[in-house]
C-alpha cells in the first residue's frame, strides 16, 4: 500500500511551489514567534481583513486570501445582524 499524498498541500497559484506557508494574523504569541522564526508561518498583521492574504509563498513571495474563508466572511456579512438589547434612548428632562 503506497501513503496517499495528502490532499491539502498547498500549491501556490503563481509559481505551483509548495514551499507554502500559512499567514497568522492578530497579537502572535510565543509559539506564534518561534513558528516564524523557523519560517513555518508568516505574521500578516494585527487585524485581518476580507481580502486579506491567508498564504505566502516563499519561493516566489506572492500571498494569497483563501478561497474558503472569502466564502464564509462573505456568508457572515450576508447574515442579519440581531441586535440584542438595543438601548433605549433616555429622555433627559429637564
Ligand atoms: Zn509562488
């Protein structure tokens, strides 16, 4: 029986390297930093964005957003937003 490959490996879309590596995003911890410094991910800021990269590419340094994740942000943004316990405007009187 021969290992399948596994199917996730990431492809970059430019340059078809799988020398991949996931963007983290938000306050990185020490794990996060150890990470990086041995270039398994890559820090993309404190805040992610719709359209913000989730990949890098070490070979030819493109990043790219995860189709994915556009999918369900844009699926959150479609969804109504219930306001629980909308305040009441005071009246000031006087
Ligand atoms: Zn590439």
């Amino acid at each position: 029986m021969n290992a399948s490959e596994d199917d996730e490996t990431l492809v970059c879309p430019g340059c078809n390297s799988t020398d991949v590596i996931g963007i983290s995003y938000g306050y990185p911890g020490p794990e996060a930093y150890a990470a990086s410094g041995r270039g398994e991910i890559k820090f993309g800021g404190c805040r992610i964005m719709k359209n913000s990269p989730d990949w890098y590419c070490k070979a030819c340094r493109c990043s790219w957003p995860d189709p994915e994740r556009i999918k369900q942000s844009a699926k959150v943004e479609q969804m109504p937003v219930s306001r629980a316990g909308s305040r009441k405007k005071e009246q000031d009187d006087g």
